[in-house]
C-alpha cells in the first residue's frame, strides 16, 4: 500500500486535507485524508516536534480485495469499510 499526496487543503480551524493517490495491489483511487494536529514541543534533546494523526475511510473492494468468509451466526469476518489511520512524528532538523 503507498499514498502518494497530490494537494494539501485547508479543512477548517486547525485541520486540514491531504488529497493523493492511494495504491493498493496496482489499483490507485483518488483519497482523501482528514489531518488533526496532536500537539508541538520540545524533545529532551532540544529539537522541535509536532504530531499528527491523519485518518480516512475505504471501501476495500474498490481496490480488489474481496475475500472474506461468512459466520455462523450471520455477517461476514471482514467489513467492506476500512477505516485507515496515520500517525505522525516530525521532527524539525
């Protein structure tokens, strides 16, 4: 799986909207992901460092991946909607 940014939006106070391209088993979708700011400080060592947390959600049979095994009771083991999520640590050089 690679995620290949193609713009930054702004999404209101403080977040913000990475659109790219999202390949999964040679099948690229257009996503977006939703960016929430964790915080800013300084590390023990003096360097700067900001966290980010980045989240979307997929329907995993766009990109082919459509295996899955019914239950007993009903249902099946594995949703269709993938909920993909980012953490981030940044560290200013």
């Amino acid at each position: 799986m690679t995620f290949r940014s193609t713009r930054v939006e702004a999404a209101g106070t403080g977040t913000l909207r990475i659109v790219g391209q999202l390949t999964i088993r040679d099948v690229t979708k257009e996503v977006a992901l939703s960016v929430t700011p964790e915080g800013r400080g300084r590390d023990p060592w003096g360097g700067e460092r900001a966290g980010f947390s980045a989240t979307a959600r997929i329907n995993r049979r766009d990109f082919g991946l459509t295996w899955n095994q019914a239950l007993e009771t009903g249902g099946f083991v594995v949703g269709d909607e993938i909920k993909i999520t980012i953490d981030v640590e940044l560290v200013r050089s």
